[in-house]
C-alpha cells in the first residue's frame, strides 16, 4: 500500500496533489485495493463547474460494490480525466498517476491545511 | 428490540412534523362513505354451497373466450398455446421470487437471457433489460432514463399526442416528484394528422427525449427515420413504444435509430385478464446501458467449461448501489417474460411473421368491410396500418358497444373520453383469432344496430 509524502488526504479517501494554482484529485491506493476491480468510473463534474467541498464529483464501481467520490476541496473544475470512462481499471493499477479524476482551482486554501498529510493518512487507514 | 414498529410517542412525534392531529385525517381524501364501510357479510355457507353461489357470479362474465373481441387499445386477444401455461405452471416456475442469490438460479437466469435475446432480436437493440410491470411504466423509464442521461440538464420530455393516453398518463403520474421537468408535446390542440410535425418543431437543445409509438395508438404506421434524425442533431434521445406483434412485419426501431425501446409485452403470450399481470419490454443501444434499470443476465462458462448464466451488469441496484440505487425493479415479471419466451420460441421465427401477417390481413379486410357500411368511414385509409384502425361512427361508440353485447360481440375502443375530437370514433382490432365469419358478422351487426 502506497502513501506518497507529497499527497494530501480526506477522510472518505480522496488524494490531493497540490501543483501551483491547480489541485489534481483521485482516490487513494487503500480505497481502490477494498473496492477490488474497478469496471466502471462516472465523473459527472464538468469542466467549468463551480463545486463545494462534499460536492459528489462521480461515482466508482467495483465488482464488489458502487461508491460516491466527492470533491476534498472547493473551487472550479479544469479538467477532467476522460480516459477514466474507457479504461476504468487504471484506479486499480495506478490510483496515483493515470488514474486521476480532475484538476481544480481551489479557491479557499484553509481547506488544503485542513486535510490529513501521508503519516496521518496510512496511521487512519491502518486503524479502519 | 421489539417487535412493536411505532411507539405512540413515535406516532404523535411523527403527525406533529407533517402538522396533523389523527391519523384518521390523512384518509380525507377518501370520500367518508368508503372510509370505514359496514360490510354486508352474509352468513356461513357449506363449501358445496358456496361453490355454486361463486359459479353463479362467476357465469354472469362473457370471456373472450364466448364472443369475439373487437377491443384492443394496447392489450390485445391473441391466441395463447396450450403449451405456454402448461410449462409457466410447473411450480419451479411460479414458485420462485426474484432470485437474490441468482447464480443458484441457473433455469430463471437462462430462463431471462433466452428472454432478453429475443427481445433484442425482435426490436433490433443491443441490450434489453429483465422487464417492468408493463408498457405503460416502462415507458415511464424511458424518461427517468433520459432525464438522469442528462444529469437533469436537459428539462425538456416530448410525447407525442398519438402515444397511448394512459402511458402518457402514468409517465405524469411517475414524474410527479421531478418538478423541473416538462412533459409537453401532447397538446389538446394538435391536429392528430400534423402530429409529428408538431413535435418536430418543438425539438431543441433542451429536449432530453422524444417518445413515439409505432405502430401508433390508432395502429398507423410512419417513418420516423427523419424525426429521429432531428432529435439526434440536438442530441436528445428517443424512445420508441412498439406492439411486438407488429415486428413479426415491420422494421425494427433499433434500425431506423431508435435509443431506447420500450413496449406492452402482453401480446407475448399473457392473457388480457382485466389489465394485468402485464410485461413490460425494455431496451436500448449499448452506450445506454449502464442507465438500464433492473438485470442483465450473461452466459459464460463455469470452471468445468460448462456452459453458465450470470447476473453481469445491475447497474442501478440495491445490492450494488446501496442507499444511492436508483431503482428496484430486478427481474419484476419473471414469470410472464417467462412466458413471452415460452410463446415466441414456440411460434420461431417464420410462425411469428406469419402471425403478423394473418393479423395485418384479416384487419384490412375487416376495414376494407366496414368502409363500405352505410354511415361508417375508416378515418386514415390512405396511411398505412397494422392490426388496428380508427372508425368514424353514426352513433355514439358507447350505444353501439352496448347493442352489440346482445349479440355477443365485444366492440372497438371508445376513443372520444381520450380525444374530445373524436366523437363517435371506435378503435377496432383484429387478431389471428377473428375469423372471416366473425368480421363478416360484425359488419352485419354494426348495420343492424346503426339503422334500427
């Protein structure tokens, strides 16, 4: 299981990649290893949308069940990841890199502080 | 835990939040008279008593059985073979609900992908679902469909004025909740002959879907290639409502552009039983797959190489979505689909053309006849029809279909309560059971009853 340092994340397992004005978001490592196989991701945010933080932001669906990914952070939607509708199982096989879901323009900071860093992350995970 | 559902403190805490004092007020909407009715009960008979006095109720019913049926309007009298009933009444069959552990339930899951091949072969789609109750709601979810396509964007449902009336009604009836939604296109006011250019027109980027039915409520038959064509351009979906009888002879939607099919499978093979159990067919193209209500079942292979049916896609289900399903309805009429299976791999391919094509005959002469009676017009004899047509009569629908009970002939369908424009208009059917002696007899009648 894999918790890369320069990631932020949100208690309903979402990660949070800070890169200048733009955040980049997907779903952890632990959160796709208890999903199992992925066969379907649904991104409904659009580009352009302005979201609130808790705002659902799609839905992912395992072999196993079908669960809600909601945005960590507030601010507008950039870009979507569209390769996700066509090969759903890169959650599975790279969470972290090519399975990200959308860039947003965070537009309240606090938030990003308030967010769990690596260590508290894997220590939370571990405790579940 | 106990087994008591509502406590009184429970209760009251519950009517204050909805601002009621009784529960007995929420039944105001029943008029008082039903609301707590004396029943007349009389007192104990012997079985051999009560046998007789049921028979005797029982004998003062006609079946379609004593008297020829002229009646149609979305249900119709087929014949059904003996061997549908005598295979849907073993009790592996009508025993079993909706299998919750379904790869145990290998006859019902191959039992239902034996169904949904033959749905889409029929309707030319690539995926059908398990079914709904029956035409009317699952044209229902042909909206429900399209308005969560769109994410509730698109605000904007047409239905044509020639979709069966109580499908439009009970598509009202289900999108009561959805209060953004507007369900237009049957205006009152729309010529029945400029229908289709009406809706046409009313087609814009708002339009989530369109819904037609084909062969239409009044059994005419159109080309709805270029209307469809126009709902694409914008990107609207279309939903096509079809008598799957009719496809033993026409295209099916699913190659003149359809998205979405839906239907009565009643005809399939279910008696008319006073309106239910039904079926209801539904089907789309693959890219709308995972919007699909209910089951889809697969065939692979098990371990052993053997041939074995899976539940392989339940989208929208409970057991899958949890709290945030959006749907219920699972393999809903498991024993009628059933039975559809049973009646159209019984009929094959060429006896279900064929019996379309008796259907189509015998109504055309049967129209042909009556045309020619003194007082009677078929109304849209120049646009092509399948086993049902409009006719215009001298007398009110309803005197008429009450002279010709007396002589054990079920008449056509009252039109003129659905279509105030229609007055003394009867919507006739025929089947493969009427025979040329019937349609003759009943054109006799019609002239006896008219001109008395």
């Amino acid at each position: 299981m894999r918790f890369p340092k320069e990631l932020k994340f949100e208690k309903s397992d979402e990660w949070v990649k800070l890169d200048g004005e733009l955040a980049t978001l997907g779903i952890s490592d632990f959160a796709q290893n208890q999903l199992s196989d992925v066969v379907y991701m649904e991104i409904t945010a659009e580009s352009g949308d302005t979201v609130s933080k808790g705002d659902t932001l799609g839905t992912v669906e395992s072999v196993k069940s079908a669960a809600e990914v909601v945005f960590p952070l507030s601010g507008e939607v950039v870009e979507v990841n569209e390769a996700l509708a066509d090969q759903p199982e890169i959650l599975n096989s790279d969470p972290y890199g090519e399975g990200w879901m959308i860039k947003i323009k965070p537009s309240d900071p606090s938030e990003l502080e308030a967010l769990m860093d690596s260590n508290a992350y894997e220590k939370y995970c571990q405790e579940r | 835990m106990t087994f008591t559902p509502h406590t009184d403190s429970e209760v009251e805490e519950m009517l204050k939040a909805i601002d009621v004092k009784r529960i007995e007020d929420l039944f105001q909407e029943i008029p008082e008279s039903f609301r707590f009715p004396d029943l007349a009960i009389p007192s104990k008979l012997t079985e051999i008593e009560i046998l007789s006095e049921l028979q005797e109720i029982a004998s003062a019913n006609a079946t379609t059985g004593d008297m020829p049926c002229f009646l149609g309007a979305g249900a119709y009298d087929h014949y059904i073979p003996a061997v549908v009933d005598m295979l849907l009444r073993r009790s592996e069959f009508y025993t079993a609900y909706t299998p919750y552990q379904p790869e145990i339930s290998q006859g019902t899951l191959q039992a239902v992908f034996e169904y949904q091949s033959l749905i889409c072969s029929l309707t030319g789609m690539d995926v059908s679902n398990a079914s709904h109750y029956d035409g009317a709601t699952a044209a229902a979810e042909a909206v429900i469909l399209a308005y969560h396509f769109f994410r509730g964007k698109r605000k904007k449902v047409l239905l044509s004025r020639a979709v069966n009336p109580q499908y439009r009604q009970v598509i009202r009836t289900y999108m009561h909740g959805y209060e953004d939604l507007q369900i237009t296109g049957d205006n009152q006011a729309t010529s029945l002959e400029s229908d289709l250019e009406t809706i046409k027109r009313q087609i814009d980027p708002d339009t989530a879907l369109v819904l037609l039915q084909y062969p239409d409520f009044f059994g005419r038959i159109y080309d709805y290639a270029s209307l469809i064509d126009a709902a694409h351009k914008v990107g609207a979906l279309v939903a096509v409502a079809i008598n799957p009888t009719a496809l033993g002879m026409l295209t099916p939607p699913g190659e003149f552009g359809a998205d979405i099919v839906v239907g009565e499978g009643q005809p399939l093979g279910l008696p008319l039983s006073y309106g239910g159990p039904y079926l209801g067919l539904f089907a789309t193209k693959s890219r709308l797959v995972r919007k699909i209500a209910g089951r889809l079942v697969g065939k692979t292979r098990d371990i052993d190489e053997q041939p074995a049916y899976v539940l392989t896609l339940t989208a929208r289900e409970q057991h899958i979505r949890r709290d945030k399903s959006t749907s219920n309805i699972c393999t809903n009429q498991g024993l009628m689909a059933l039975a559809s299976t049973i009646y159209m791999s019984l009929l094959g391919k060429q006896g279900f053309k064929h019996l379309a094509n008796l259907c189509y005959q015998k109504a055309h002469y049967a129209a042909q006849q009556i045309d020619k009676l003194d007082g009677f017009e078929v109304v849209y004899k120049n646009t092509p029809f399948f086993h049902e047509f409009l006719v215009r009569c001298p007398k009110p629908v309803s005197m008429i279909n009450l002279a010709l009970q007396d002589y054990m002939i079920l008449g056509g369908f009252d039109v003129f309560e659905d279509y105030p424009e229609l007055e003394n208009h009867m919507l006739i059917a025929v089947t493969e059971k009427i025979t040329k002696n019937e349609i003759d007899a009943f054109c006799e009648t019609l002239e006896k009853v008219t001109h008395d």
